[in-house]
C-alpha cells in the first residue's frame, strides 16, 4: 500500500472511531437519564404524588427533552462521520487501494433487507429519539397526577 492509501486509510480509521464514540455517548447519556428518571419516580411515589413532586416530574420531563435533542445531535454526528468514512472508502477504490467490485457487498446487502423486510426500514436513530420522548411523556403524566392530586 502507497502512503497515499495509507494516510486515506488514517482519516478512515479516525472517522469510524468518531462514530462509535458518538454511539457510545448516546448510549451513555440514555442510561444516565434512565437511572435519573427511575430515582426521581421513585420519590415522587414514595412521596404519593404530592405537591412538592411537581417540580421532580418536571425535571424528568426536562432529562427526557435533553435526550430527544442529545441523541438527536449524536445522531448527526455518526452520520457526518459515516458519510466522511464513505467519501474517503471511494477515494481508496479510485486510487486503487480496494477492489471495485461490489457484487459480494451488494448480495449479502439484498440477503439481509430479504431476511429482514420490515426492521430494516425501522431507523435505529429514530427508536432512540422516541424512547427518550417517552421519557418526557411519563414525566408529564407524573406531573399531570401530581397536580390533580
């Protein structure tokens, strides 16, 4: 390999790596904002929806906006970061550092959409983002109980 493939191969590398952390944040913060919801709805019962836990329910409702807009902008980021991966994978097959032949990638791509006809239309982006909505929904109706209470 040419140092040209090489330092291409580099900025690679450095874009996929970009894009797991990405992941691995929103993973991160989804699991903070869970533990921090399942504390303060703890509270809120014990206290049985009280008053005083308005504004407890109306920090879940913010944890869970936080994450819509969180993992959101993670969401971005991989796909700047795939999309930088994608350009600089054709820029090594242009210059010769990887084959142009796709038909293996192509077949084992339609096996997979076959296998997996409905999920693999379902955006893994979009499960995340409506699970953190969710979390901001249940803090609503924690306050909304609250209040009528």
């Amino acid at each position: 390999m040419d140092k040209t493939a090489e330092v291409v191969l580099a900025f690679w590398n450095e874009h996929r790596q970009q894009l797991r952390q990405s992941e691995n944040q929103r993973a991160m913060l989804t699991n903070y904002i869970l533990v921090i919801t399942a504390a303060l709805s703890g509270f809120i019962v014990q206290w049985e929806f009280r008053n005083e836990t308005l504004a407890l329910s109306g920090l879940i409702v913010t944890g869970g906006l936080y994450g819509v807009l969180t993992a959101a902008k993670y969401h971005e980021r991989a796909e700047y970061h795939l999309s930088q991966a994608r350009a600089l994978t054709q820029t090594l097959v242009d210059i010769g550092a990887l084959p142009n032949d796709t038909t293996g990638i192509d077949a084992a791509r339609s096996g997979h959409y076959i296998k997996f006809r409905r999920l693999h239309r379902l955006r893994l982006h979009t499960l995340w983002t409506s699970f953190h909505a969710g979390i901001a929904a249940y803090g609503a109706i924690l306050f909304t109980v609250a209040l009528i209470r």
